[in-house]
C-alpha cells in the first residue's frame, strides 16, 4: 500500500516527528558573496538529510552592513539609532532571502522569516540590546511541516516596537538566544575558520588573538582548540565570538560550537557533556 505520508526532496516524512532542532549561524565572513549561499545550502540540506530540523541564522552578506553605514554616513551627519537599526536590518534580510532561494534551488522547505515577520524583542540600547522574548511556538508550527528556517541575526525589534541592534557580532547572540528559547540540540557558530584556535593562526610570531575578519584563513598546521570552557573562550577566543553572546551562553549555561562550514571545531561549555551532533 503506498504511503500517505509527503516527503520533502531531502527531508524526512512530512507528518512524522524530527529530531530537536539544529540552530547553524552563518556570519558575514562566511557569506562573503552570491557564490557563498549554495555551499551553506549545502551544509544544511545534509542536516535535513539526516531528519534534523534546522533554524539558520545568517549575517547579511560580506561588506554590506559596513557599506550600508557609509552610506549613511554620506547623506546625514546625525545618525539616530531608531534609523539605523532599520537601515542595517535591509543586510540581514536581504542575507535571508538569498538563502532561502539557495535552499529553494536544493529541493529544501524553508521559511524565511524577516524583522518584522516575527521579531526577537529586545531591551536596552537600540544599538547594542539585548534579547529577551521571540515566539518560539511560531518558529516549532513552522518546522512541523518545513525542512528549516532562515531567520536574521543582528537585528530585532525593542519592546517600544522600535528596531534595534545586538551590538557588532549580534548573530552570535541571536543564534545562541534562539538554541535556548527552542531547547536546540545542538548551536553551532559557522566561521571562516575551524574553531577557536589557542592563538591568532592568521599571524606569525606574537599578535592579536583571533579575530573574525574576512577572507583569512588559518596558518598551515595550527589546529583549534577541542573544547574549551566559556571562561576560556572569553580569554583566548578574541573576536571569533561575540563576548556578550559567550556571556549569554554561560548565564544559561548554554553549550555551542565554533565550526568552519566542515568538521567539528571547538566545543564551547561544560566539560564532559558532549555528543557529537552530525
């Protein structure tokens, strides 16, 4: 007897239960162009492969938000808060929507949702706030018959209904903030490099620890740190992660990964609680 189940191109069963859900984050310097999205895709349809329900969160793309300020910059000399977090949330959305058309390309059922679709509520300053409620019910009835969602990092909207920003390297944030209100099996921060590396391996001899700028990779033979405590991460890790959003993870003692867009990079938490999530 056939079955009455419908079947996505590369998901599970529509109808049937999936796994918790998989929150990836990928930042500017991994979407650094057009040409980045479908290896993202990539990644995430082997996630829904597997029967994972997944939420990305993504930056917007390459230098955009850096020329979005320019251009602001260029046509006013007062730049009000409450203006530019709608400005800048244009990057974002934009990175969602290419995203969506990546996975759409793929045979993957994804949402995209923008700032205003279905916003993470913030307090505090509009240029650097922070997160505090998102309809998480609204996200779980989405994936019940969708492989995944795109959803914008950075942005959100203040409880005055104003929009807002999570402060430079927010999509951290907002990826950690989502794994927690969804009870994610799994957080995982995609980079530009392997994980969080115990010194700067884009430097020769003594310099910065590791930062998140695009384009550079890892010298030959340095490899990331395994595992590393939140406190650990805060001291060695440089930019690679938000320093908020670390601070976030150890409040909620929130386990995550810092991964390039293979392999299984640094695990970031507690000590001996780890399972590999593929």
């Amino acid at each position: 007897m056939k079955s009455v189940l419908k079947r996505s191109v590369r998901g599970v069963p529509h109808g049937l239960p999936r796994d918790p859900v998989h929150v990836l984050k990928f930042g500017s310097s991994v979407l650094a162009g057009p040409q980045d999205y479908p290896g993202v895709a990539e990644m995430i349809g082997r996630k829904v492969a597997r029967g994972r329900a997944v939420v990305a969160v993504v930056s917007a793309m390459g230098d955009t938000t850096d020329s979005l300020l320019a251009a602001a910059r260029s046509v006013a000399t007062a730049l009000p808060d409450r203006l530019m977090g709608a400005l800048l949330a244009t990057g974002e959305e934009a990175s969602v929507a290419l995203l969506t058309l990546a996975l759409a390309g793929r045979g993957v059922r994804a949402v995209g949702f923008n700032t205003w679709r279905l916003p993470v509520r913030t307090q505090g300053s509009l240029c650097d706030a922070d997160p505090v409620a998102v309809d998480a019910a609204q996200i779980r009835a989405t994936l019940a018959s969708h492989d995944a969602v795109v959803f914008p990092g950075f942005v959100g909207v203040d409880l005055t209904g104003v929009p807002s920003l999570l402060g430079r390297g927010g999509s951290d944030l907002t990826a950690l903030f989502l794994g927690d209100a969804l009870g994610a099996a799994e957080v995982r921060l995609v980079k530009d490099v392997d994980g969080i590396f115990p010194a700067d391996p884009r430097r020769r001899g003594p310099g910065p620890h590791l930062s998140d700028g695009p384009g550079a990779r890892p010298a030959e033979g340095q490899a990331p740190c395994s595992q590393l405590t939140w406190a650990q991460a805060r001291t060695i890790g440089g930019g690679v992660v938000q320093s908020k959003a670390i601070d976030f993870a150890e409040r909620r003692k929130l386990d995550f990964r810092v991964t390039g867009l293979t392999g299984q990079g640094t695990r970031v938490g507690r000590p001996g609680r780890w399972a590999v999530a593929r």
